[in-house]
C-alpha cells in the first residue's frame, strides 16, 4: 500500500486551479500538434497524396476537405489526451497538479494503468466533469467514479518527495 493510501480527496477549489495551468499546457500541445500535423498535411499535399482542389493555399485545402479536417482535429485531441494519460500514468500528476500538490491515483495509493488513464481522460469532457464535486459529499468527481480513481491532496513533503523520486535524487 502506497504512502499515498490515505491522502484526503482534493476539493473543487484547487482541482480548478490546478486545471487552469494544465489549460495552458494542453493548449500548447494542441497548438504543437497542429503545427506538426500541418506540416504534414503540407508534405502530403506537395507529393500529391492529397488532392489540391485547384486551391492555391494548403490551409484552404485543408479546410475544404472534411476528411483531413477531422483528421486534423481528432490528432490535436489526441495528443492532448495523451498528455493527460502520460503524465497520470507515469507520476500521477500533471504539470498544474504539481503545483496544487495533486495526485490522481488508485484508491489503493497506486498510479493509474494507461488503460484507466485513458478512461479518465474520455469521461473528464475537458474537466467539465469537475463540476459534479458540487453534489458530491465524498469528494469524486463523475470521472473519479467512472475510472477508479481519486485525486488526492499531498502533503508539501509528500509533493516534495515526488518531485525528487522523479528528478532521481
């Protein structure tokens, strides 16, 4: 059993702190992704795998064919998602979970498997999901119940060690 067991659940408060600095690193994912798969689309287009309509900009190209659009979306969301199922799985904590001393966790004390991390991540809605720790009296969240888990609030030694379990120290 993990030092992490027994941690009281996290309130609605620091949840949606810790959620508005993991907006900003998700955005920036989002927008690498996009930049990357452009570049992509972009090379695809110049060997003529993709048809260019007789439009002269690859943007337009992109936004005139719903295949590659929704190709391109759902790749950004991807790799949002997978920052989220990474970093659950790997430490339990994500960028703006460090900083609010956050951990999501197993009910055990444990990480989450990818398996479960992805779970969470397809019930969380972007972290609308949050808002049903208003109703909620045992501090779990529709995506905490739906995926077997459970954020926690660290201790500032127990955020501390974290921090230096994954630096190598």
């Amino acid at each position: 059993m993990s030092s992490f067991a027994n941690a009281p659940r996290a309130g609605l408060g620091r949840r949606l702190a810790a959620w508005i600095y993991d907006f900003m690193v998700a955005l920036a994912v989002y927008m690498s992704a996009g930049a990357l798969l452009f570049a992509l689309f972009v090379g695809l287009l110049s060997l003529g795998v993709v048809d260019d309509r007789g439009l002269e900009h690859a943007s337009d190209v992109l936004q005139a064919s719903g295949l590659w659009l929704t190709l391109n979306e759902i790749g950004k969301l991807l790799a949002v998602a997978w920052l989220f199922v990474w970093s659950w799985s790997k430490s339990g904590q994500t960028l703006g979970m460090r900083a609010w001393r956050l951990r999501v966790q197993c009910p055990s004390g444990a990480l989450m498997s990818r398996k479960q991390a992805g779970y969470r991540a397809l019930y969380a809605f972007g972290g609308v999901a949050n808002l049903s720790l208003l109703w909620d009296d045992q501090q779990q969240a529709l995506h905490d119940r739906l995926s077997g888990s459970e954020v926690v609030e660290l201790t500032l030694e127990q955020n501390r060690a974290l921090m230096e379990q994954r630096s190598g120290r």
